[in-house]
C-alpha cells in the first residue's frame, strides 16, 4: 500500500491522541529500524526508552517465541513459572523484597499509590493519605497518575482530578519539608525527571528526601519507570544517591518492549497488600515476564551493558558540549545521567526533530518542547553517536 493511504488510514481509525510524524515504521535489527520505504533510521529515541538492548534483541525475540510456544497466558490463580523468575531476579538486584506486576508505568504507579495509602491507614489513620509529588514530575495517565503527575498541561479537562495529592518544587528539600503534615503519607519522585526535560537532582537531594520520610514515617516511592533498566548507567537510578525507597515502579525498558509493568517493596510495606485487595488481569503473564527475564539477564550479564552504557554516555555528552561551545547562543545546557541525556535549547527544538528526522535520526523532545531526548539503546556505539553529531551539527548550522 501506497504511504500515503496507510497515514490516511491510520488517521481515519485510530483515535488521535499522538501527532505522528509521517513515518511508518516496520522492521528494527539494533539500533536501527526501518521505514515501509526502505529509508534506515539510527534510533536515539529507543521508543523512549524502552528499547534498552535495542531492536528484537536475539536473546528476547528467542524467549518470546520460545515461551508462545509453551504458555502464552493464564490466571494468576496459579504459580506462573517466568513471573517467579521475573521477581526472584528484580528482589536479588534492588533493594525490594517483593514484587506485583502489572502491565505499563502508569499501572504500576496506581499500585504503588493504592499500597501506600493502604499501608498509612493501617499503620497511622484514616486521613493518612496524602501524597507529596514533584511540579514537573510525569507518573502516567490515569486519574490518579495524572494527578500524581505535577503539570497541569495533561491535566486539564479531566477535572475533577484524585484529592490528596500535593505539589512542591522538584530538588527543594525546604519546600518539601514545609508541605509534610500529619496527613501525609508519602513522597513520590522521579529521581531524574524524564519527560518534564531530564532534571537531575543535586547530590544530597534524595538524601534528604529519604531522612525527611524516616523522620515523619513516610513512604518513598521511587517511580523508576524510565530510569530502571540500566538507563542512567546502573541498573537503578536510585543506585546513584545512596539511598533506597520503600517502593519502586518499573516499566518502560522492563521488558525490552513487550508491555510490563512492576511495582516493588519492602516486606514490611508490601504486608499492606492481601489477597484481593489487588490485582490485574495479565499482569505478570508467561509470555511478557519471559521477555523482561531475558532482557534482565542480558543487561546485567558481566556488567558488559551498564559498563558499555556509561563509556558511551562519556563519549555522547563530550560531543554534544563541544557542540554547545560552537552553538553556545542557542544550546543553554547539556545534560545527563547514562544514556537518559538531554540538550537544552534557547528556543523550540521541533524544527532539529523533524530535521534529524528527514536525515535519518530518531530523536524526542521533552520539558516544554524545548529540550532534545536522546534515550538510545544502551547498546549504541561510538559510529552512532557520530552519525547524531554530524547531522546534529548540520542542522544546527542552517539556524534551525
Ligand atoms: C513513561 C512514564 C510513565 C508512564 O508509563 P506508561 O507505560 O506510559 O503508563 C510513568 N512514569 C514515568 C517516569 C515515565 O517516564
């Protein structure tokens, strides 16, 4: 079918709630996927940081085909044997004791808020049950995760929103510490803002936010959602800043692109969770935990991913801040934790999309539209980032 009847057809059935860019995408091997026209793509948007070894990675497209062929999907009536694996290898590697799945980040969050609510009313009272989140923050889109999420822009229209959410300013232990009071539950954060423009905390930061919990009793919950998997260089954002939360969520790279979502905890935390006070239909199902299994052991294997991650990550962020020194007019900062990296721009960065775009490359955007997100797959090479860079140049170059 002709391009243009498949991007008319698209727009006729699918419900529009994304501006797509007009590309249909069919095949991916690595870092590289292709178009129905045959045109490559380097892709340094990595379906947003899911792609984490990449495009149908051999050892998850064996697993997943391996696993169709055994067991696709049951109840979780029953033991399922790839989910146990699945959480035996998420409890070994984090601080967590254990572990419910479900099937994307926003899922995950909701778990994450319905436990720490459930664990402050059986611990504390009733009115326990506020939870303090980050202005800039990005948790999901269901109500409550959209709540959660500290930005009005995707919360408009779909008042009334969840009470008992709070916001402060992301990075001000003050401001956080004033917005605690005897109704407070718990403290979300991202521990590097992903969509609202990669913002990296100071080094005490979640320090600090972790003693203000323990002082007044309060859950840290850590969504990890776009920082686990090994995207900032350890296999845990959280890893970074010497602290551990009560609870994590995971999903995006979980699962090396099938949909998965986790939501770890303490024994002590998860106790607040009994049989039926929750639960998700696929969640945890054969066939996806079959893919986040493989993808967990390939990231960790012999530390050769993370260790790769972060030697490119070095050599990325040398490139694009010598590209800020020539372009220091309109490139107002640089920055990055592993290969979660963003460039921030003195104006809007959709024309440098759309131009990397027509040059081959895939990249995003993220804050307000300003910043470029580049989340490769932790499997990039040095040859990649020079490709980004000579088309990045290039299009900086005709004052875009
Ligand atoms: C993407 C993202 C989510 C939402 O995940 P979905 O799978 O789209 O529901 C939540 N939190 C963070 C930090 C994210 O980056």
């Amino acid at each position: 079918m002709e391009i243009k009847k498949v991007i008319e057809d698209s727009d006729r059935y699918i419900m529009h709630t994304y501006s797509r860019f007009p590309v249909v995408l069919r095949k991916g091997r690595g870092i590289k996927v292709w178009s129905t026209t045959g045109k490559e793509y380097l892709d340094f948007l990595g379906g947003i940081a899911v792609n984490v070894l990449g495009h149908c990675h051999p050892k998850v497209v064996v697993a997943i085909q391996k696993q169709a062929q055994r067991l696709i999907h049951v109840s979780n009536f029953y033991h399922i044997e790839p989910q146990i694996k699945l959480a035996k290898l998420l409890v070994i590697n984090s601080f967590a004791d254990k572990v419910f799945f479900c099937n994307s980040g926003a899922e995950a969050n909701e778990a994450a808020i319905k436990l720490a609510r459930k664990y402050a009313k059986e611990h504390y009272d009733q009115n326990r049950f506020e939870i303090i989140t980050a202005l800039n923050s990005f948790h999901g889109r269901t109500l409550a995760t959209l709540t959660a999420t500290g930005q009005e822009k995707f919360q408009k229209g779909f008042e009334p929103l969840v009470p008992g959410f709070k916001y402060v300013p992301f990075n001000d232990i003050n401001a956080l510490q004033a917005a605690i009071n005897q109704n407070t539950c718990a403290i979300m954060l991202e521990p590097i803002q992903g969509e609202g423009g990669i913002n990296i905390p100071s080094d005490d930061y979640l320090k600090n936010v972790r003693e203000l919990c323990d002082k007044h009793g309060l859950l840290l919950i850590l969504d990890e959602v776009q920082t686990g998997m090994g995207r900032t260089g350890k296999l845990f954002a959280y890893e970074h800043y010497n602290i551990t939360p009560d609870i994590m969520t995971l999903a995006k790279g979980l699962g090396g692109g099938v949909p998965i979502g986790a939501m770890l905890a303490t024994e002590k935390v998860s106790s607040a969770f009994q049989p039926r006070t929750h639960a998700s239909t696929f969640g945890g199902n054969p066939l996806v935990c079959a893919a986040a299994v493989a993808t967990i052991e390939a990231v960790l294997e012999d530390g050769f991913v993370l260790d790769h991650c972060n030697r490119m990550a070095k050599y990325f962020m040398e490139r694009l801040n010598q590209l800020k020194e020539y372009y220091h007019d309109r490139v107002i900062e640089v920055r990055g934790k592993g290969l979660l990296i963003a460039m921030e721009l003195s104006r809007d960065g959709l024309p440098i999309v759309n131009a990397c775009l027509e040059r081959g490359i895939l990249i995003g955007s993220a804050g307000g539209g300003n910043v470029l997100r580049f989340t490769p797959p932790l499997i990039v090479e040095k040859k990649d980032v020079d490709q980004l860079m000579d088309v990045l140049e290039d299009v900086m170059g005709k004052s875009l």
